[in-house]
C-alpha cells in the first residue's frame, strides 16, 4: 500500500483532519464517493471552466449498459443526467454574466474567471517544509489574485459563512495562496493574493455571490491549515518509526481510542435532524446537502 508521505498533499484530504487522522488517511489514499449534491457542484464546474469534460449519460447508472458507458469516457469526464446538465449550463451561464458585471470597490471592472490572462485549473506542483503538495485553484491571476468556485445552497451572506466556516473554505484559498506564492518565488511565505470565493447557487435564477477574505478570515484559514501540516507531521513521524522498526505502520487513529461517554442533553435537535440542511437533488428527492466538493 502508498504510504502517505509519498501522496501529494491536498487540500480535499488535508481538511479531513477536522473529522479523524483517519478519516484524512481513507481519503488521501481512496478520495471520497460523490453524493448527488457534489456530482452537481462538479458538473457547474466543468461547464463553467473546462466544458470539454462534460457528458450527458440519458440512462440509469447501474447496470451493464452504465459500466460500459463508464469505460467508454476519459478518465477525467464529468457525466450528468439530462437535469443535472440542464442546471450546470444555467449555472455557467450565470457565472459569465457576473463576470460581466462584477467591479471592485473602486467601482472597476473585477473578471476573477475568465478576464485576460487568467490561469484556470492550472496545476501547482509545490511544497511545503519539504513535504509535496499539490493545488489547482480554479482561477488565478498569478501574485494579484486567487478565485475559488463554489457550488452552495445559498449564497446568503447570512447562512453562507455559516458553511464557510464549519467546511473551513478560507482554509482552501490559503493554500492556494501559499501554492501561488511558492509557484512564482519558491517561497510560500511570499506577500499574499486578494483572495475571493465566487458562490453560485444551482438552482434558478442561479444567484452569484462574490466574498473576498478579510484578514480575519484568513488568519482563521491559516491556523485550521497549519493545525492539519502539524497533525500530517505527526502521523506520518509514527508510519516512519514503525518502518524502522521493520512494523507495519498502523491506522491512523480515529475519534477516540478510549471509551467516550455518551451525554444526551434534553432538548430538540433542528439541525441534526436536517433542518435547512436539507434541499431537493437534481431528480427532486430531498437528501442532506454535502458541499464539500472540491469544486
């Protein structure tokens, strides 16, 4: 089996660490199944900045007739249904438009995906105190600014840095800022980029929300990202010791190694239960939205 220290590392693996080291090792080594809310979130994505990914697959997927399909596709295809494709172009579509229309606070023209000389999906090999990284930010415009696109719920400034905070997205446009910095000086530790997240929704009329990091924001990205080198760190250390000692290195541990209590506090749970945690898939079914796509 790869051992971790020889598996780039990325920010879609690194955030695992919030859950368990090993949840972060399962998915350093195997990535993680997409829900019908990332396969979505994906498909926006890819009409928006690399359409040439997109198919449409008018079938069930399961079955003979799907595995062949599958095979059939470039490895990197991102294949939707007939509704999923329908809402990823009403979301590309809306995404150029608030290109269009987007201005900084000076009142000038601010393109973050597809102005003039922006890098999209471009690759950044780098790293970090020796240990290999990789990142792709969605759009960059190399030591002025970093865009990252989200597929979200809601937009609303309200509830969206709610999500932001609990899925640590300002963790994510660090990194990139750091990749982005190394990439052009080979230092991480270079002056920092303007840092957006653009939010679209992916339902009709497909609102388009822009935020810029404030240094709050960033110093709390920074601090969850620095958490997770030093927990990599750690982790790995123990896979070295045990090879040294001709031991099989051993899984990374998860929530608790001891017996936990169990407290049940005597009160309603709106947001366990779903709440507005909840919205309908592309086929109209409620499910509990997972936005952790790494979009």
């Amino acid at each position: 089996m790869t051992p971790i220290r020889d598996i780039p590392a990325r920010w879609s693996w690194l955030k695992m660490f919030d859950r368990s080291p090993a949840h972060a090792q399962h998915a350093a080594r195997h990535g993680k199944d997409p829900t019908a809310a990332m396969r979505l979130g994906t498909a926006g994505h890819a009409a928006a900045l690399e359409p040439h990914r997109i198919r449409v697959y008018d079938g069930t997927r399961r079955g003979k007739a799907w595995d062949a399909y599958q095979a059939s596709q470039p490895a990197d295809a991102v294949i939707c249904s007939p509704a999923e494709y329908a809402r990823a172009l009403g979301m590309a579509a809306a995404l150029r438009r608030a290109d269009d229309e987007r201005t900084d606070a000076h009142g000038r023209p601010l393109p973050l995906l597809f102005g003039p000389g922006v890098i999209r999906e471009g690759l950044i090999e780098w790293s970090h105190d020796g240990r290999a990284a990789t990142s792709r930010p969605d759009a960059r415009l190399p030591g002025k600014w970093i865009a990252d696109l989200k597929c979200a719920r809601t937009g609303d400034p309200t509830w969206f840095a709610r999500d932001a905070t609990r899925q640590a997205y300002p963790s994510q446009l660090v990194m990139y800022d750091r990749a982005d910095a190394y990439a052009r000086t080979g230092d991480r530790r270079a002056i920092s980029c303007d840092l957006y997240s653009i939010v679209v929704e992916p339902f009709a009329p497909y609102v388009v929300t822009t935020y810029r990091l404030t240094a709050s924001a960033y110093t709390f990205g920074e601090r969850k990202l620095d958490a997770w080198w030093s927990l990599l760190a750690q982790h790995e250390a123990m896979d070295d010791a045990a090879i040294v000692l001709g031991e099989e290195p051993q899984p990374w541990p998860g929530y608790a190694l001891s017996v936990t209590d169990l407290e049940i506090d005597d009160m309603p749970f709106p947001e366990i239960l779903g709440g507005d945690d909840s919205n309908a898939t592309a086929d109209g079914a409620p499910e509990a939205i997972d936005w952790e796509s790494d979009l």
